[in-house]
C-alpha cells in the first residue's frame, strides 16, 4: 500500500540474472530506479505468457502428427498455468488483470508476430528462445517487488515443459542436416527483437538519462541465449 504521507527513501534494486542451470554467483547488476511500476511488470509478464500460449495452441492446430500434438499440448498448458498464476497474483491485489495487460497488448503481440517463422519449427525456436530470455529477465526483476515478486518467481520457476520443444527441434535437425543452418540463423535473429522487449519494460524516463546501465543486462542475456542455442547444437 502506498503511503501517501510520508516520503520514503527508495530502495535500490539489484538485478542478478542467471540462466536455468547455472551453478555459481550470477553478475549483479545495479539498476537502481530502472525496474518498472508493479503492474507494468505483472501486466507484461502476464501477457507474455498467454501469448506463448497462444502460439503454441497454433502449433497443435497445425501439425498432423499425434506426438507432436501431445507435446505442444504439455508445454502450451504450462504456459496458460504460468499466466494463470501471475493473474491470479493481479487479481487478489484487486486488480482487473484485462486492464493491467491492455497497454502491452500491441507492442507484445507486435514482438510475436515478428518472431513467428515462415516454417512451424522456426516458430517453435522462437518460443523456446525467447521464452527462457524474458523468463531470466522477469525473473530478475521479481527481486523488486517483495513478497508478489517472489510469488511472480515462484510461477516463473514453475516447469515449463519446454524440453518437449527442445526434443522436436533436435528431432528436426536430425533429419536433415540443412536445418541446422537454417534454425541457426533463425535464432540469431531473435535477439535484437527480445532485447527490445527487455529494455521497454524498464522506466524509460530513467533508461534515457543513463543507457549504458542496461548493457550488463543484454550482455548475460545474450550468453544465457548463446548458452540454449550450443545445447542444441546450433551456432550461436
């Protein structure tokens, strides 16, 4: 609850990223007053959720084959929980969590169809990619927020099923050594756009007064990405 008379020293956020995985001290990363307003966090994170839903929900409209159906299905439902959970988190704060998505349903539904390929596995590459990107920078920004942001983690953190994309994508590649070229280039190409959707998360008034403190940010984003894409074996 805002306390509306007495002025409170701000707190200093720290972001810490780190990938799914990674064992040992993760890079801190001083941001200070750049971590957005809580519902502009809860709003975007929410939406983003449902929009890898509703990707993936295409993806079972638009394969044939009964496996793959089953295992789009898994990590689709996961998504759908993932953003059920966050707006339930919006909904007990009193919240109206169609109201708290609205501003960023164009812009992020504007990152999704530049992100979606010309072939199913492209857009599937697409998913898991830039799913685990902005999961590790929303899971980030969670450290700000108190108790909802722990919450926020903890749905975060939650299994997202996306082996099964990993597992299709491999399968792929295996099949024709072509697309191993053809999904490396693909998913190189996601970066520039996620990064995008990092920085307009942040307070732009402060981001444009200091630029250079998100740099650290795009830098363990890129490694965490460059770290998904040799797992794969794919080129970085």
């Amino acid at each position: 609850m805002v306390n509306w008379f007495r002025k409170r020293k701000p707190q200093r956020r720290t972001l810490s990223l780190r990938s799914r995985g990674e064992v040992g001290d993760a890079q801190r990363v001083d941001f200070a007053e750049l971590a957005p307003e809580l519902n502009r966090f809860l709003g975007q994170a929410a939406y983003l959720q449902l929009g890898y839903f509703e990707t993936l929900t295409r993806g079972i409209r638009g394969t044939l084959e009964l496996d793959r159906k089953e295992a789009l299905s898994r990590a689709a439902g996961a998504a759908l929980a993932k953003h059920r959970g966050i707006v339930e988190v919006i909904t007990e704060r009193g919240d109206d969590p169609t109201q708290i998505m609205l501003p960023f349903r164009e812009n992020l539904d504007a990152f999704r169809r530049k992100t979606i390929g010309a072939r199913p596995e492209e857009t599937l590459l697409s998913v898991y990619l830039t799913a685990g990107m902005l999961d590790d920078f929303y899971l980030a920004l969670a450290s700000s927020y108190g108790e909802t942001g722990q919450r926020v983690a903890g749905i975060l953190r939650e299994d997202d099923a996306r082996h099964e994309i990993i597992a299709i994508i491999q399968a792929t590649i295996e099949s024709d050594e072509e697309w191993r070229s053809l999904l490396s280039m693909w998913g190189r190409r996601l970066v520039g756009d996620t990064l995008l959707v990092c920085r307009g998360a942040l307070r732009p008034e402060r981001l444009a007064a200091d630029d250079t403190r998100i740099e650290p940010v795009y830098t363990e984003l890129m490694g965490a990405h460059a770290r998904r894409m040799d797992a794969m074996g794919l080129a970085s």
